[in-house]
C-alpha cells in the first residue's frame, strides 16, 4: 500500500484528487468540534453512553454523538437510506426497473435516497435528542425561553441539516476524490475514536503512570495480530472455473477461453453485524423511553446485557439469520445461471441451467455459513483480547470498526493501483 501511495502522489491529477479527499476530511472532523448551543456535554454523554449501539454509532462518527457536535448524525442517515433503498430496489418492481436504466435511473434512485436520508436524519433527531436526552437532563431548556419542545425543534433542525452537509461531503469525495466518500467518512471517524483513546494513556504515562505502557504496547500487538488475521479472511475468496465454449460467427471465431466467478467468505461484509447490534440493542432503547416499563427495562438489562449468555445467545443467532440474508440479497444463483448459459459458459461436470443454479446456491451457503461463524467469532474475540490491555482499552477498536477500517482501507488501495494503471495506460497511448 505505501508503494502504491508513492506512485499515487508521482501523478499530477492522483495527487490533486487525494489532497482534496484530505481537505475535505479535514471539513468533515471540524465539524466534529464545533458545538451545538442547548445541550449539556456530560449529560448527553452519559445518555449515550449507556446504550451499545448508540456507543458503536458514536464511534464510528468519531465521538461526535456522544460529544454532541454539529456533526452527531454523522452519515448514519445517508447509510440507513442506502440500505432501505437497496432492499426496496429487490422487493419493488418499480425501482428495479429503475435501477437497471442505467445513469438516469442510478441518478433518480440518489434523489430519492436522499429525500429519505433527510427523513430517517429528522426521525433520529427526535428519537436520540429530544427524548434520550432528555430523560438525563441534556437538554438545557433555559436557553430557549424554557420551552423544550422549542429547544428540541432548534436542535433537530441543527443535527438534520449536519447530516446533510456530511452527505454533500461524502458524495464530493467520491465523486472529485479517491474511493467512495461516505466509506472515507466512517474510516477517519474510527481511526479518530481510536487515536484519541490511545493519546488519552499516554497521557497517562507523561503524567507519570509509566506502567501503561506496558498495555500499550499488548494492545497494539493484539490490534496488528487482529487486523492480519481480519485482512487474510477477507481477502479469502473461492473461485468457481467456468468455460465457454467456442462459437463461430462469419468467418471469426469467439470464446473458447476460462474465467471463475469469485466467492468471498465475508461476502457481506460488515451489514450482518450493525444489522445484529440495531436489533438487540432496539428493545432497550425502546423501554428507556417509556417510564411504565422501568420493571421491564430492569429484567432485560439483569438478561440481556452486553456479556450476558443470553445477550451471546442472541446476537449469535441473529448473526447467522443476517448473514445468510444478506447472502441472499448479493448472490442471486438463478441470474448467475442465466448470465453464464446466455453466454455459452459451462461449469465443469455441471450442466447448465438449473443444476448449476442449484450448485451454485449449494456453495453460496457452504461458504456463508463459514462467514457467519468468522462474523460471529470475531464479533466478540477482540474485546475479549483487547481486556487483557486494559478495560479502558477495551472500546478502542469496536468489532463493526475493524471489520470496516479493513473493508475501506483494501479499498482505497484498489482505488489508487486502478488510477494509476489508467494514468499509465493514457500515457503510453500518447
């Protein structure tokens, strides 16, 4: 990857393009500083502090949430109206005519995801603001003529309208920077979470605690095995032959070659678990927001807890269902099968049509059920590894943040090596 860099920054046009993705970053962390008038830091922070799934948000808008900075939202909503849209588009026959319109209809579906992303970022701001917070006193009602509704109207206003500015940084990004914009914006949300929460030890060691460097040190061991490991299966992939038989057409003659299709283990990359982490985490959130069912609330945080064997129980389970739903969505066997019998492509010993479809939906599950089991373990073996450097270690890198500071990075380095080989490319062609 760093000799990818050096070649990047070699280009004119590449360097141009990844100094204004930083610029543009820059903007983005800013806007993560800038405070919010109305609300009371501690409090807040303590509010969300108390709910795993607005913890891993926090985190992955670079403890913006919890801070409750312009920017809390992040780009939390943009993400959710891209999944919703993206499901729609599978169940709606409208939008999957859509979507295969080619740029026009790509173009019609952004409008939309955006009309949604502003919806989903003033439903947010009402769920997580005006009522989270305000159980614990957050919200600081002097300010507007003590009238909450007032300070709750102001600030739902204040955090949609910084969700869309994060939005219209990310789609700047992708499409004048390098990579995809809003997948940048979740990268350098974590890698801050992180680096603040490394910075804050050594701190403690100048002001004389020298015995943390100790952990520092097990922690960043335990952190470089983790992402070895995390990269070497997500490079993982099984790849399927497929031949294609020769035709003759006038007096010219096509195909006879060899291609695979490739099959990842994580093909679902990071969507099973948020999926898994929204859904055991909703039911809390929920009750907290009804003071009738306090007794409620009480039973499930004493079962369902975050370290409990029910909480393990569950998220386990629901995992697995995401992760072979997930499959379901990416990997169609039945299209697959079409496209490849459509071109004269075979798969060697099975016939076209539906025994390869079946073939292939066999294998899909075979290697999405490895895939829910390496989710599985490894949403909870690096906070378990990570204990050993310290609890106050133990939140640095979330499970969702490794899996995604992988994802992006393998991404951004496909990015640069493809730029330069067009750059390259253009020049022998001059």
């Amino acid at each position: 990857m760093f000799e990818t860099i050096k070649n990047a920054f070699r280009n004119k046009d590449i360097r141009r393009k990844i100094l204004l993705t930083l610029l543009l970053l820059a903007v983005f962390r800013l806007g993560c500083y800038i405070p919010v008038p109305g609300i009371d830091r501690g409090q807040f922070e303590t509010a969300i502090t108390g709910n795993d799934f607005l913890t891993l948000m926090s985190g992955i808008t670079g403890s913006a949430l919890q801070n409750a900075t312009l920017f809390a939202l992040g780009i939390g909503p943009y993400i959710n109206a891209s999944i919703i849209m993206q499901l729609l588009t599978v169940g709606i026959p409208a939008l999957e005519r859509m979507s295969k319109e080619g740029e026009e209809g790509r173009k019609k579906i952004s409008n939309i995801t955006r009309f949604v992303t502003i919806v989903l970022a003033v439903v947010q701001s009402i769920g997580i603001i005006v009522l989270f917070g305000n159980q614990q006193g957050a919200i600081r009602a002097d300010r507007f003529l003590g009238q909450t509704w007032l300070a709750g109207v102001f600030l739902t206003i204040v955090y949609t309208a910084g969700a869309m500015l994060v939005m219209w940084l990310g789609e700047r990004i992708t499409d004048f920077g390098v990579s995809n914009g809003i997948s940048m914006i979740i990268f350098i949300g974590i890698l801050s979470t992180a680096g603040t929460a490394i910075l804050e030890k050594f701190k403690q060691v100048f002001n004389g605690e020298v015995n943390q460097l100790w952990n520092i040190g097990l922690f960043l061991v335990l952190a470089v095995l983790i992402f070895f490991a995390v990269v070497y299966v997500d490079l993982a992939e099984r790849k399927i032959p497929v031949n294609y038989a020769k035709q003759v057409r006038g007096t010219k003659m096509y195909g006879g070659q060899s291609s695979v299709i490739p099959m990842k283990i994580s093909g679902g990359g990071v969507m099973p678990l948020i999926f898994s982490f929204a859904i055991i985490s909703f039911p809390n959130m929920i009750m907290s927001l009804v003071p009738k069912w306090s007794n409620a609330l009480t039973w499930w945080n004493e079962h369902f807890s975050n370290g409990t064997i029910w909480y393990i129980l569950a998220l386990c389970v629901l995992i697995f269902i995401f992760s072979f739903f997930y499959a379901q969505i990416q990997f169609n066997p039945e299209d697959v099968s079409k496209s490849i019998q459509q071109n004269g492509g075979f798969i060697q010993g099975i016939r076209p049509g539906k025994p390869t479809a079946q073939y292939l939906k066999k294998i899909n599950n075979r290697i999405t059920l490895f895939g829910a089991i390496y989710l599985t373990l490894i949403a909870f073996i690096p906070s378990v590894a990570f204990s050993w450097a310290g609890q106050d270690l133990v939140n640095v890198f979330s499970t969702t943040g490794i899996l995604i500071v992988v994802s992006v990075a393998l991404e951004f380095d496909k990015q640069l090596q493809s730029q330069i080989m067009m750059k390259n490319y253009k020049g022998f062609l001059k």
